[in-house]
C-alpha cells in the first residue's frame, strides 16, 4: 500500500475528484490518473469487476499515481477483505445503516487494535512481506487506508447521529439515487423531501466535523465545494457523454 494521497488532502480539508469506473479495465484507470483526477473508484456493487480486474486496476492506479478506491459488493468481511488484500488504498461501503453497520466496515478495514481485518503474510498490500516487518505494515496499513461509509437508505438518516459517532470513519458519502429510491421517490434525487434530506445529512456531518462525499456534475461540482464536500466523484459515464456531446453537437 502506498501513502493514501487522497486521504492527505481530505484530512487538510482540500477537495479531492474521482471518476467511478464499473467495468474493468486497467487503460482507463491509466487515462484517469494522467488526466490528473485525484482517485478512481473502482466499484464492484454495481459494476462487472472480479478481483482479479481489481488487482490490475490497484497496480494501474498506482503506475499513473491516482488512488485507488473500491466499492465493495457488499459490507461483508469478506468483499472488504479481497479488496483491500489486494492493494486497494480503502473502500467505500454501501448500504451502511446503523452504528453496527458502520463498526462492521471499519473493522474489517483495520488490523488489531483498531479493527478486526484478517492479517496473512505475503499479501500484495503488503508489499508481500518485502520490504518491512508485519507489525511494521499494520501500522502504516491502519493510518493510511481509508473508510467511507455510504448514507443511501432512509434507515440511515434515522441513525445518523449514531452512526456520525462511530470512530474511525474518514467519509460520510451520501448517495442521493439509492437514497431517493428509500424515500419513495425513485430516481428522483431533486424531489424536494430527497433535497431536504440530503442538506440535513449534508449540515449534520460537518457539525460533527467529518468529511462529505456525494457524487458531482460540472453543474454542480462548485456548489458542492462552497458547500463544505470534500469527497466528490463523477461517472465515468458521464464524462463520455459530456465529451461526446461537445464533438456531436457540432455536426
């Protein structure tokens, strides 16, 4: 594991950009770091990525100095545990709605004393035991990786506080779509119970002095960093199509 660049910047309160990538492919992690994003994320809930994608895409991300950061398939010990064995710098966990939840993903994330994750020698996050002692890599693998947690589910916003309180989260990422599905308004972040919401979650987080995440648009992006979020990505996706749409727009 390499020093967590983009955990440098949010701890000094600086933004940091990524894109989200759901299929696998080591070319375009590439790109995205020569391009100068900040971080990729790497999501293998909603995309078409096996682990062994996501070890190429961790060693692609490395190369081209961008961080790399996995969506889990899920909050399991497990998922969290593949992921990271393979050099991810952290994850970003879905579906976090209680204090449980949120303790769950930390702990898989972090050794002894902060955290359960299981510890073998020779794995690639370790350098493969090359280059310093366990207990010399645990301690660096605890201060450098991240944990984001994702607030998505109307469950969440009703433990909020509880789950704000939980040590040794370094993001709160509020996801407005799943968020907007929990609330009964289905893809429709704007709705104005969705909007309300996601401020509440957004002025309760930074009360509490964590850091917020949510996705970006170039319509957007501005407001949200006036706004105090500092973890903030847009779709890969997305970015095809702005790009697409100057090029086509003028045939």
């Amino acid at each position: 594991m390499q020093p967590n660049r983009m955990k440098a910047k949010l701890l000094a309160d600086q933004p940091a950009l990524g894109v989200s990538v759901m299929i696998p492919s080591v070319q375009i992690v590439e790109m995205l770091g020569r391009l100068g994003f900040d971080w990729v994320l790497i999501d293998c809930e909603h995309g078409s990525i096996g682990i062994e994608s996501v070890e190429l895409m961790v060693m692609a991300a490395e190369a081209a100095g961008i961080t790399p950061i996995v969506r889990p398939a899920s909050n399991s010990a497990r998922d969290i545990l593949q992921v990271m064995d393979r050099g991810a710098a952290g994850v970003q966990v879905p579906h976090v709605c209680t204090a449980d939840d949120a303790r769950r993903a930390v702990a898989s994330v972090r050794y002894d004393p902060d955290g359960r994750r299981g510890l073998a020698v020779g794995t690639r996050s370790a350098d493969y035991g090359y280059l310093e002692s366990m207990s010399e890599y645990v301690a660096r693998a605890n201060r450098e990786a991240l944990v984001c947690v994702q607030i998505e589910d109307a469950e969440a916003l009703d433990n909020l506080d509880a789950i704000l309180a939980v040590p040794g989260i370094d993001v709160f990422f509020v996801g407005p779509s799943d968020l907007s599905q929990s609330m009964g308004h289905a893809g429709n972040a704007g709705a104005a119970p969705v909007r309300a919401a996601i401020e509440r979650t957004f002025d309760a987080i930074l009360a509490a002095g964590g850091v917020a995440g949510t996705p970006c648009t170039s319509a957007n992006i501005e407001a949200l960093k006036a706004r105090g979020v500092r973890y903030l990505y847009t779709h890969l996706t997305r970015l095809l199509e702005q790009s697409s749409r100057t090029i086509l727009d003028k045939r």
